[in-house]
C-alpha cells in the first residue's frame, strides 16, 4: 500500500524530472514540438475527413445505381409505349 511519504517522493521525482526538461529545452524547441503536434493533429483530421467521405461514396454510388437502375426502366416503358404507337397509327393508316 502507498503512503503518504511514498506520495511524496513520487511527486518529488515527477518535479525534479520535469525541472530537468524544462532545463533542457529552450523556448524555440518547445515551439517547434507544439507546432510539430498541431501539424500532426491537423494531418489526422484530415485523414479522418476523407475516411468519412470514402464511407459516404459507397451510399452515392448505391443510390446512383438505383436511379440509373430506375432510369433504364422508364426508357423501357416509353420505348413499349412509342412501339405501341406507332403500330396503332399503322393500323389506322391502312
């Protein structure tokens, strides 16, 4: 079980570790690390945008399908109905 003087020895080792990198890092590496995270954030939204996107495609493409599906056959029912037509003027022609 931890006790308190165990506490605060960790706590005593986690500061001086941290004293210890701030020493060693000047202002412009610190700058540098937290522009290196941002980019990377940003690279991840990014990448997370267009697996949302190629997720979405999959439902465009399905749909689309459907409507082309649907198109094919209204094309056929007008090509009967122009066939229809035209045999029923031909035959009140003769």
């Amino acid at each position: 079980m931890l006790t308190s003087s165990t506490w605060i020895e960790a706590f005593k080792s986690f500061f001086r570790t941290c004293e210890a990198i701030e020493a060693a890092m000047d202002p412009l590496s610190i700058s540098a690390g937290v522009i290196a995270v941002l980019q990377a954030a940003t690279s991840v939204g990014q990448g997370l945008k267009l697996l949302r996107r190629l997720s979405e495609a999959q439902t465009f493409v399905e749909n689309l399908a459907s409507e082309i599906s649907a198109m094919k056959s209204l094309c056929s029912l007008m090509c009967l109905a122009i066939t229809d037509l035209e045999s029923s003027l031909e035959a009140n022609n003769q």
